[in-house]
C-alpha cells in the first residue's frame, strides 16, 4: 500500500523557515557563479558578481543603496546598455533594486502604503499623468512618427525613477543620524570634485574619477546649499568644520564664476539656494543683501550682461526663445496630457528655427514638462514643488537647533536652485534627448535630498529624534505635532 507524505507540515516548515531557505539559496547560487567566473574570467562577470554581492547588502540594509545612489552617480562611471546611446547608470539600477525590496517588504508585512504626507498626491498625479501621456503619445499628431517606443521608456523611467527615489529616501531614513551620513558623504565628495577643479595634481585624479555627467547643475546647487546652510546654521559643529563648510561654498562659487563663468546652470542656481537660505534662517540679513544685489544691478548696468551674457550665452537666449515659441505650437495639438515621453523632438523638424529646419530640444524642464506630460505634468511638478516647500516652512519651527535645522534651510534653498535651474536647462528631469538618462546622475541628488526633508518630517512626527535633540529640554512633547493639512 503507498504512503502518502503529509504535505501540510511541509508547508508550515516552509513557512517559518522562509529565510533560511532563501539564504541558502543565495549563498549556493553565489559559489555556483563564483565557480563560472573562476573558469571564464570576464570584466562582464566580475560586474555581475559584484552587482550580486551589493544585491545582497542592500537585502540587508536597504539605507546603504542611498549612499550607493550618491556615490555609484559621482564615481563609478560603467552602467548597463540599453542598445542606444544613453545606458542604465548605477543610480538608476539601485533604485530599480530598492524599489523591488520594498515592494517585497510591504507584502510581506500586507501593507501596500505610502507615508502619509502632502506630497504623495502631486507625485502620483504626476506618475498617472506621465502613464497616460506614453498611450497618448502613441497617436499620430503630425505627418510624421514620434520617437523610437526605446526611448519614450526612457523618458518615462526619468519621472519613475525620480519620484521613487523621494519615497524611497523618506521609507528608508528612519533616524536622523542615516540622514546625516548622506549629506557628509556627498559633501565629502564634493570636495574632494572642488579641489580638483581648483589644484591641477588632484584634477589629474578627479578627472578619472568623476564622472562628466555627475557634475549637473542639481551637484552645484545641492553642494552649496548643504554646505553653507550647515556652515551657518548647524551651531553644534566644531569650527574648524564650519570654517571648512563655509570655505567649501567659497571654492564651489570661485570655480563656478571665474573657471566656468560662462555655464550660468552652475553658479546662478547656487547664489539663488543662499539667498533663500539666508532669508528663511536670518530674514534680516537675507532681506539686506538681497537689496544690495538689486541696487547693485542697477548701479552696474553692465553688471548683468557681464553675468548672464558671456560665451554664448546671448546666442543660446535667442535660440531658446524661438524655440518655446515653436513648441508652444506643437503641444497646442494635445495641451492637457501634451505629446508623450520624447516625442516632440520628432516633430521640431516639421518647423522653421532661425531658418533651418532641425530637431532641437527645449533647455527648459518647464517648457519640456508641457511638450512632454502637458498642462497636468507642469500642474503636478509646481503642486509638489509648493508642498515641499510647505512643509519645509512648517518643520523648520519644529526641528531643534543643529544639523536638522540647518538640513530643512538647505532643503528650502535647494528646492529653490531647483526652480531656477529648471530654467536654465532640463536639470531637474532630464530630456532624453539631451542631457539623457546619463544626467540623472546629478539630478537624482535634488530628488533625494527632497525626500530627505520629507524624511525628517516623519522622523519628527514618530518622535525618533537624535540623542542630542532629546537631551535638550523636555519641554516639548515627545511626539511634535506636524500637522498632514
């Protein structure tokens, strides 16, 4: 007579040893490629054993790919071809991984739930609108066809990948003390970029070790608003290391106004995060040296042109102009959820530029947003846009003096660089057909310093604030009060 195998406690052993199982899966599956890649030695296996050894970090300490986000955009210059010109660079691949661990993790805890914050509607409006924005590029708007279906993924893993980063940052950064990893690691390594600009032995380093594409406008920005704001603001440095943070904004504006006077993306975002800064943390002076730049431009007429005018600048105004002009035309076919994802690059050379009928691409993420997502892409960027700066306004009464408080005047001044930079070029969100998925490798620092004030928030509204912040007067509740409204 056959015995039948009790299959119910199978399962259940199953189940409470899921873990080892899958460990012992991961270790077997790492000496089986280990043993391939002894035999067959290739650059290729080594990156794919490599990419598994930080699959395997990241399974345990899913933080430590935010880090990896920084440091894989600034240093580490491989990435993983997608059979066009632009390739898959390490920021983009963590967070495809990380994306995948915390949709795992939320369920296995049967929970499938953002943060509450005032945030998240505008950013998945945003993704909804960027979803219908690809089906609606798929229609024929003119006598010719739009980009390549490749290349409307990319553009479209541009708005994913920048909204998950801000989320994964405020679900990953559940202390303090990771959120001020981050902003050292990057402030270190914007310094040792700073000092190569500037020294000519290190630049012969720096040069092969930063990337061209990390050093977008958002690295300028973001340098110097974190490194000023905790310089001034962030009263618990020693000052040896506020003089040093204050030197570092120095040497960023140096460099960006004399060594790369022409490239306004780098300096002038950056002058506009001090300027928020000073006029939230010390409105006074804020409000004082504001009107002395003003009377400044207006005493040195020449002033300005000097500025904004050199190189090609003043050729580069004009063309963009009549671009905006000639895509302002285009996106009037469909104004609501505009042309899809790269499309309307492919549809420029249908009107006369300056006499020439060319592909040509905005320089602007605003106007892009339009061509792109429509009317309801820009209407969400500038809703999250005022949220963000909303509730950084509303926190920055809450958070106790030190490095959270000098975080959330740098947040605000970033958000601002932001908002300039978008003017100057597609910085924020870059156009595939320009700056490309390699700029992302810069502008995923705005997205997730953002998500690190909305991190803070929770971080304040749980009551797991640092030590030394509840070392300080008991006073306050536990739990402040930051209010979702």
């Amino acid at each position: 007579m056959i015995q039948r195998i009790p299959i119910r406690p199978l399962r259940d052993w199953i189940d409470q040893n899921t873990h080892l199982l899958l460990r012992s899966t991961v270790v077997a599956a790492v000496l089986l490629v280990t043993l391939f890649i002894a035999r067959r030695p290739s650059p290729l296996y080594l990156g794919l054993l490599a990419g598994l050894g930080a699959f395997l970090v990241l399974m345990r300490r899913p933080v430590l790919g935010l880090a990896g986000i920084i440091i894989g955009g600034l240093v580490v210059p491989v990435g993983i071809g997608t059979g066009s010109e632009s390739e898959l660079n390490p920021p983009m691949l963590i967070i495809i991984v990380l994306v995948a661990l915390w949709s795992l993790d939320m369920i296995r805890r049967h929970e499938i739930k953002l943060m509450p914050s005032r945030t998240n509607l505008p950013l998945i409006v945003l993704l909804v609108g960027a979803l219908l924005s690809l089906g609606v590029g798929q229609l024929n708007w003119f006598m010719t066809s739009g980009a390549p279906i490749r290349a409307q993924l990319g553009g479209l893993a541009i708005y994913v990948l920048s909204v998950a980063v801000f989320f994964l940052t405020r679900y990953l950064v559940r202390e303090q003390s990771w959120l001020e990893r981050l902003v050292w690691i990057f402030l270190a390594l914007g310094a040792v970029y700073i000092a190569g600009r500037i020294v000519g032995p290190i630049g012969e380093v720096t040069g092969r070790l930063f990337t061209t594409s990390s050093a977008g406008s958002l690295f300028w920005t973001w340098l110097v608003a974190l490194s000023f704001s905790q310089a001034v603001y962030n009263k618990r440095l020693r000052p040896f290391w506020r003089a040093s943070l204050l030197f570092l904004t120095g040497a960023v504006l140096f460099v960006g106004m004399t060594r790369d006077l022409g490239w306004t993306s780098g300096w002038a975002p950056a002058v506009a995060a001090i300027g928020v800064i000073l006029l939230v943390g010390s409105p006074r002076l804020g409000i004082v040296l504001v009107v002395i730049g003003v009377i400044g431009f207006l005493v040195i007429p020449q002033l300005g042109p000097d500025l904004f005018s050199v190189g090609d600048n003043s050729y580069s105004a004009l063309t963009r102009v009549a671009a905006w002009r000639i895509l302002l035309q285009i996106v009037e076919v469909s104004p609501i959820l505009g042309l899809g994802p790269a499309n309307y690059y492919f549809y420029t050379p249908l009107f006369s530029i300056l006499g020439y009928y060319v592909r040509f691409n905005s320089h602007n993420n605003y106007v892009d947003l339009v061509a792109q997502l429509g009317v309801v892409g820009l209407a969400c960027f500038l809703w999250f846009c005022a949220e963000t700066g909303i509730v950084g306004w509303r926190l920055r009464r809450v958070v106790e003096d030190g490095f959270s408080r000098a975080y959330v005047y740098a947040a605000l001044g970033g958000l601002a660089g932001m908002l300039v930079a978008a003017m100057f070029g597609d910085w924020v969100l870059p156009f595939v057909y320009n700056i490309g998925l390699a700029g992302f490798r810069a502008s995923v620092l705005g997205w997730l310093f953002l998500g690190g004030l909305a991190a803070l928030e929770q971080i304040y509204r749980a009551g797991n604030a640092q030590p030394e912040v509840q070392a300080q007067s008991t006073a306050r509740p536990a739990v402040l009060p930051i209010g979702n409204e």
